[in-house]
C-alpha cells in the first residue's frame, strides 16, 4: 500500500531525529517557521530538527507545514512583506511557542490549516495568533463541535445538535458571542428549545472553515 504524505514525513523524522534534547530553541527551526510556507519547506525543516531533538515538537512542527503546502506564490510574498520581513526571529519564536504549547497533536494540524487561512485570506498576524490562542485553550473535540453552526444562525444551551459542556465551552474559549434567551415552545420537533442563545462570532467564522 502506498504511504501518505504524512507517513513518509514520519519516516523521515525517525530516520533522523537524535535522541538528545537541547535547551535552546536553534536558528534554523526559527528562521524555517518564520518563511513558512516556502518552497522546499521540509528540506530544511529536517535540517532543523536533527539538532532540535525533540520529537513531539518536531512532529507537531511536520503536522502543522503540511497544511501549508502549495499555496499561491503572489498571496504568501504578500503576507510575509506585511506581517514577517524585518521580524523574523520574533514572529518565527511565536509560532514554535504555540505549537510547543499545544497538548494535542491534532491541533497543530489545525493551527497549520489557520495559517493558510489568514494567509489565503490575506489578514492579519495578529489574527493568526489570537485564533491560535483560542485553538489552544479549547479541548480539541470541543472544537470539532463548531460544526454544529454550519447550517444554523443559532443555536440554544438546550439542542438536539450539540451538547451544552461543548457550546459553553466554545463561549467561554472565545468562538461564541451570546445572542440573548430564547424562551422554549411546547413543539416537540422544533431544533431549538430553551435556554442561552449562541452564535459565531469572528473567531468562530474562522474555526467553522478550518476544523
């Protein structure tokens, strides 16, 4: 059977990763995420990792860089002369301390999907990180319960399309804005009974098109 992509970036990190960890974060890896997404990308993401060592963080890095493959050319110069040249080592470390920080593997998929989002899209850094932030602080099956707006404006603490652990918690981690109560009515097969109303808010947009 012929592997994927990612099982032959995989192969790669174990046939190269030491097993020594070191302290300081190396030049390579930073400038590397600070051009990301570039031409060649994994070239020199593995010549970066040999000497970072850290293979959950190296991992978390391949995760995040596979998402940001192929993109158009035109829209990645233009991001990068707007929010990276001239601040390269800061806005490289950021990014490496976000997907450091992350607890779930399957988060820096998404953060890498997020970067092609505000890329493609053309916005700001600043919204990158905030999202990210927010990606971060959320349980990550709670984040695939931003699905449940796709076709709805609206949705209750009480509702048959998610559970209300998961929509508090998309409130209270940044996606949701409160849109005030909704009453309740004695249908049976109506969507929405009673309780707190939520909606997406701007960061919630994002997540619903990148989860």
């Amino acid at each position: 059977m012929k592997k994927s992509k990612k099982e032959l970036y995989q192969d790669e990190l174990d046939s190269i990763l030491q097993p020594q960890i070191i302290l300081d974060l190396n030049t390579d890896l930073v400038d590397c995420i600070s051009g990301v997404p570039i031409a060649g990308f994994i070239t020199k993401v593995f010549k970066a990792i040999k000497n970072f060592g850290d293979y959950n963080m190296a991992n978390k890095l391949v995760n995040f860089l596979i998402e940001t493959e192929n993109m158009d050319d035109k829209k990645i110069d233009k991001f990068l002369k707007k929010n990276v040249i001239g601040k390269e080592q800061n806005v490289g470390m950021r990014i490496i301390e976000i997907l450091n920080r992350l607890n779930q593997n399957e988060k820096a998929t998404l953060i890498g999907k997020l970067y092609r989002y505000i890329v493609e899209n053309e916005l700001d850094i600043v919204v990158f990180f905030k999202v990210s932030h927010l990606i971060d602080a959320t349980f990550y099956d709670d984040l695939k319960g931003i699905l449940a707006f796709r076709d709805k404006k609206q949705l209750t603490t009480n509702n048959k399309f998610i559970d209300t652990e998961t929509i508090e918690s998309l409130f209270q981690n940044g996606f949701l804005t409160d849109c005030g109560f909704r009453g309740g009515t004695w249908n049976a097969n109506e969507d929405e009974d009673s309780g707190t109303s939520f909606c997406l808010n701007k960061y919630g947009e994002i997540l619903i098109r990148i989860v």
